[in-house]
C-alpha cells in the first residue's frame, strides 16, 4: 500500500522538475497527458521508497513540500539554462539580421520567438534526444530520492549560489553560439558602409537584406558541425550539473 503523502511529495517533485523540459512542459501536450506521466512515475517511484513519514506533521508536513518545491525548482533551472541560452543566440543573430519583426509562434513555449531561434532550440532538442538525454534525466530524478530522501530537511546556500553561478550560462552559450555570425555580419556591415562611402548611388538598405539572409544561412551551415557538437557537449554539462546538484544536497 503506497503513503498518500509519500505519493502526493514524490508526484510534486517529478512534476515540477519535468515542467521545465522544453517538450514536456509546453502547451502543445495535452494535461491530461502530463498528469498521468507524472502519476505513473511517481506510483512506481512511491513504491519502491520506504519511508515513514507518519512522524510529519502539518507544520512539518508543509515545510517538506515547500523544500522539495525549491529543490526540484533548483533542478529544473539547470535544464532550462541551456535551452535559454541556445533561444537567446538565436534572438541576438535576428537582431542583426532584422528579422526580429518576422517572428513565430513557437509550439515548445507558445511565445513569440525569431526564426533562427526557432531552429536553433529544436536542433538542441533533436540532438537531447538522440543522446539519450531522457533517459539520464529520469535517472537522476530517481537517484534525486536517494541522496535527497523526502522529508529530510536539506537546505543550504551553495544551493541558491550554484544556481546564481550556472545562470551564467545563458550568456556564454549565447556568446559561443552567435559570435561567429555576428563577426560575419559586422564584416559585411563594414564593408556595406565603404560601398555606400565609395557609391552613394546604391541603396544599401534594400540591398543588405537579402545579403543578410544570405551570409547567416551560409555561415550556419558552415559551423552546424560546431554547432552540434557544442550543443552535445552542453547537454552533457548538463547532466552532470544536475547530477552534482542532486549528490551535493545529500551530502
């Protein structure tokens, strides 16, 4: 027989750590889809974890939800950090572009994203899949029990300063990914500037937009390579990132 309580702390914790996987968390999966994965890992997680938390009190009882809230919340950044990094690349090279005002709806987040950014983050979730990213994820979220028991109060300030440090993230994967573009269209702005010094005839701004497009679209096929190793190599960061967090509040 599974503990309500136990069930009820374990499903918050899977559900809160899965709302932040780019395709499990978006609006584009039915909730009631949601639910029942969530309910399913948690029924076998549940039974396969033997703890008594009749001691629990309400008080207590509260604390230890709000505890695995934050850490599970703490879990979840670190998967979105790489995500929103790859998504502001992509927003940084369509600034440059001027593509910033043909924006989609992107099926993942349902906001309003950029085109290069649209791409960028579904080659990042191809490539999650391919290396089994999955899988590892739903292993540390089980391993998270094990180091992380519930009801045990773990909570401490490397936590919140680990998070702080690896938000960084964002920016150096944004920097790495569009630095390359970004330095061809600054190349290719310079040299529109002493076009349009040499010949005022010409008219730079209609000419530039398809020079644009076009210079970018080479450019990322040229460094897709890179680019898929990089994003490989994050992911796998990635895990261990999470892996580390989850070893490091059980120590």
């Amino acid at each position: 027989m599974i503990d309500p309580i136990l069930f009820i702390l374990v499903f918050i914790r899977i559900t809160i750590i899965l709302l932040f996987i780019p395709i499990f968390g978006s609006q584009i999966v039915p909730k009631t889809a949601k639910i029942g994965l969530c309910g399913f890992f948690a029924t076998i997680l549940s039974s396969y974890l033997h703890i008594d938390l009749s001691h629990l009190k309400e008080d207590l009882l509260i604390l230890s939800i709000l505890r695995d809230f934050i850490i599970s919340l703490a879990i979840g950044l670190i998967i979105r950090f790489i995500f929103d990094g790859i998504q502001f690349a992509g927003e940084c090279i369509s600034y440059q572009m001027g593509l910033t005002i043909m924006n989609v709806i992107d099926p993942v987040s349902s906001n309003q994203v950029s085109l290069i950014s649209n791409l960028k983050q579904l080659i990042a979730l191809l490539i999650f899949f391919v290396i089994d990213g999955h899988h590892y994820l739903i292993k540390a979220i089980a391993d998270s029990f094990l180091y992380i028991p519930i009801g045990r109060p773990i909570l401490n300030k490397y936590l919140f300063k680990g998070i702080i440090g690896l938000s960084s993230t964002i920016f150096l994967i944004a920097i790495k990914l569009s630095a390359p573009i970004l330095v061809a269209i600054f190349l290719t702005n310079l040299a529109m500037g002493m076009i349009a010094r040499a010949t005022p005839q010409i008219n730079i701004f209609i000419l530039s937009f398809p020079l644009y497009i076009g210079i970018v679209l080479l450019m990322m096929g040229i460094f897709m390579p890179f680019f898929v190793k990089f994003i490989k190599n994050q992911l796998y960061f990635m895990l261990i990132n999470v892996n580390e967090t989850i070893r490091s509040l059980g120590a």
